[in-house]
C-alpha cells in the first residue's frame, strides 16, 4: 500500500527538526565550551612584575556579585577629577566627598535596571550577547574600608596618571555628556565609549584599566572576582 503524503511529509518535517535540535545544542554546547577556554586563559596574570610603591596613592576596587569600580581620589596632586566632573554633576552637590566609585556598563542594565527586582530576562541576554551601547557611572563616596572592597591598589603618580588618562578616554565626546538620570543624590551618569558584550564586561573594562596602569590582574577579566586576583 502506498504511504500516504502527509506522513511521510510529516516524517521529513521531523528531521529536520532534529537536525536544527542537534545543532543547536552542539552550537550551545560548543559556545559554552570556548567560553570556559576563554575563561581558563584569562587567568594568565599579565604585570608580574608590579610591586606597590611603598609610598603611593590608593585606589580600591569595588566588586559585587556582577559589577566593579574603581574609587579613586577626587583631587591629589596628580590628577583632579572635578575638573571632569563637577560636584554641580550630581542631583546634590556633595561636598562631604572625598572619592569617586567610577564604572562602566551596559547602557540598558545600568538605566533601566535600578535594583535587582528591575532586571528582566531581555536586558541581561541583550547585554550579553548583543554588542551594546555603554554608559559610565560615578558615584560620590568617600575612602571605603578594607571590609567594603575587593582589593587595594597603591600605585607611583605615574602609573595612577595613566589609570586616570585611560578611565577620562571611556567617557565619550569631551567628557559632559551626562545623562538625564541618577539612582540617588550622589551620582550621575554619563554617555561611554566601546561596547558592552560577554567578552567585554564592566569587570573586564576595569581590569584593562588597572592592566594599563602596569598592575597585575588577570589576562582577561570577564568576571568581578578576578579583577583583584592577584592584588591583596
């Protein structure tokens, strides 16, 4: 007896969709494969030979489970912060401010996601996988505490000139183009450079700025943990 067409079209229609299942778990399996690579080989250390100054200027890196800053002095006599951002900046000027948490992000993750009940399944797959516009964030604190931050870096007035030279380069245009928003009274925000990808996170952007200034971190610092991995 003669197969009927809409069996064996559904048939045809079933392989391939197992093809197009099985490459596509390959193609996942395998893209999860070269990121743990990519991971393994960022943790080549890259500055072994830096060595604290014994007499320098402190900056601290600040992580949490997903985000890092650099705090850094806003006036020293090697670089003055103001001059870029302005206490007028901010939504209250804060004059009780002796630093600035500075950080750089994903433009969506950052606006529109205040607070972790904010954040939706769109925004963290777009800013993962998608190349994505990028925004910087300052925040006016003081010197944190040892208990407060991930790592301390002391660095000669040379290599903190060149950290701040790189961190001024990430704003985009001449450094005043802020964005109508804050999270509170002490911060504000700011249009970036670069792009915001799985490659290159806000913990990879800051751990090619302290690489810039000749501190020893990571190759590749995708995530927050291994920005101070080899700082005290």
């Amino acid at each position: 007896m003669p197969e009927e067409p809409q069996t064996d079209s559904r048939r045809r229609f079933l392989r391939r969709l197992r093809r197009w299942l099985v490459r596509g778990v390959l193609a996942v399996v395998g893209f999860v494969a070269f990121y743990a690579l990519f991971l393994l080989v960022g943790l080549i250390q890259v500055n072994r030979g830096y060595a604290p100054p014994a007499d320098g200027i402190e900056v601290f890196v600040q992580s949490d489970a997903v985000h890092t800053d650099l705090i850094l002095p806003i006036q020293n006599g090697q670089w003055d912060w103001s001059e870029l951002l302005p206490a007028a900046d901010f939504p209250e000027e804060p004059a009780w401010a002796t630093h600035y948490a500075i950080g750089w992000g994903d433009r969506g993750f950052y606006l529109d996601t205040p607070t972790w009940a904010d954040l939706k399944a769109s925004t963290a797959v777009v800013a993962m996988f998608w190349p994505s516009r990028t925004v910087m964030h300052v925040s006016a604190c003081t010197a944190p505490g040892r208990e407060q931050t991930s790592a301390r870096v002391v660095l000669t007035p040379e290599q903190y000139r060149t950290l701040c030279e790189s961190i001024a380069d990430s704003f985009a245009g001449d450094h005043t183009e802020q964005i109508d928003f804050s999270y509170g009274r002490y911060d504000a925000f700011y249009q970036a450079t670069g792009a915001y990808h799985c490659f290159y996170t806000c913990n990879s952007w800051a751990g090619a700025k302290l690489r810039a200034a000749g501190v020893a971190t990571p190759l590749f610092t995708p995530l927050p943990g291994q920005v101070g991995m080899y700082l005290e």
